[in-house]
C-alpha cells in the first residue's frame, strides 16, 4: 500500500490558514468595545438625567418648585403638589377669580363631566388630579358624578341643575376653547384635551394665590 505524503505547509501558507480566524476574533472583540461604550454613555446620560431633575428649582414667593419626571413638584402645607406646569407657562390661560373664590368658599363639591365626550380620559384625569389636589391643599372633599347615563361609570348622575350653595358643582366640558365661569352655584370649565392639566394648574395658582413675580 503506497503512503500518501502529506504536504508541509510553508509559514505562509499557515499565516494564510490561521487570518479567518483571526479576523473573526477582531471582529467580536470590536463590537464588544462598541456595545460597552454604548451601555457606559446610556448610564451616564440616565445619571445626568436624573441629577438635572433633582437639583433645576423656581422659585415663586414661599414655595420653591423641583424639576420632577413629570413636571414640578412643590412642598405646600407640608405636603408635595405635583404640578405640570410652572405659573409663568400659564400666563396665557384664564380663570376667573370668582371661579377660585366660589372654591375657596366650600367644604363639599361635585366635580361631574359627560363620560360620552370624545376625550373622556382626558377629563377624568384632570378631575382626578384636581380632587386630590383641592383635598389636599384646602380640605375639599370633591365627590365624583357624571352628566349622562353610562355603563363604565357607576356614578350619580350630577349636573349644573342639581347644585346648591351647600354643595356647588364642578362641571368639567370638553370644548374647543378653555373658559372658566360660575353659573349660580355651579363651576363651569372649559377645555379641549390639550389645556386640560393647564387648566386644573392655573386654578389651583389662583386659589393657592401664586403667580409670576
């Protein structure tokens, strides 16, 4: 049986075997430097994120504001008030003082809306913050009430008519304008789905008595 002679390779040729696999090995390596420079710069900019929103403050007479994730943030009757905007944003945006007297005048309100609007989480976001917020501040217990028969909402059905001097009425109406009004003992306001936490800011800025200096 011949032998078959095996071939030597010269250190050129086996330079030329191994560079594949070399260059593979590169490869990998380079995109591990990449994606960890990647991951380190995330973590820095989260860092500096997060050491902006805690430390960018405004202040307005007594109360200092905070950059929050959502807004700002000020401690009010030694409790902290989550606020979308600053009152320098809301220059533009009306509320009649009489809407914020007739407020500040009451110990229980309704706060109703229609739940058939086309933005009707908009509106239910603004009177759930807005109860909270008038509780909170002012010790006003808002209960919740709707305009309209509804199946989502098992709630009173509550309207301007059924206000009194005792127990006036919030009613909250989707429209394409914000306007703010008192109608005998009921509270009318006005927005479309846009203005709807402006709103409720610059309401709670009046009451509160706070305003750009």
């Amino acid at each position: 049986m011949s032998r078959i002679k095996r071939h030597k390779l010269s250190r050129s040729e086996q330079a030329a075997a191994r560079a594949p696999e070399k260059k593979k090995m590169s490869k990998q390596m380079l995109w591990t430097i990449i994606l960890g420079g990647v991951m380190m710069l995330s973590t820095f900019g989260i860092m500096f994120s997060s050491y902006n929103q805690g430390t960018e403050k405004v202040k307005y007479g007594e109360y200092t504001f905070k950059r929050s994730s959502t807004g700002w943030t000020a401690e009010i009757n030694k409790q902290k008030i989550q606020f979308s905007y600053l009152p320098a944003d809301l220059e533009k945006v009306n509320v009649s003082s009489e809407v914020s007297e007739k407020l500040l005048g009451s110990k229980v309100i309704y706060i109703t809306f229609n739940p058939n609007t086309k933005h009707v989480a908009d509106l239910e976001l603004m009177r759930f913050e807005l109860a909270n917020s008038l509780s909170q501040l002012f010790g006003i217990y808002a209960m919740p009430g709707i305009t309209e028969n509804s199946t989502l909402y098992n709630q009173p059905i509550v309207s301007c008519e059924n206000a009194t001097a005792t127990t006036p009425v919030v009613s909250i109406v989707e429209a394409d304008k914000t306007d703010t009004r008192v109608e005998g003992d009921c509270i009318v306001l006005e927005t479309d789905q846009y203005s709807v936490m402006a709103l409720k800011d610059k309401l709670l800025y009046n009451m509160l008595g706070i305003k750009q200096e």
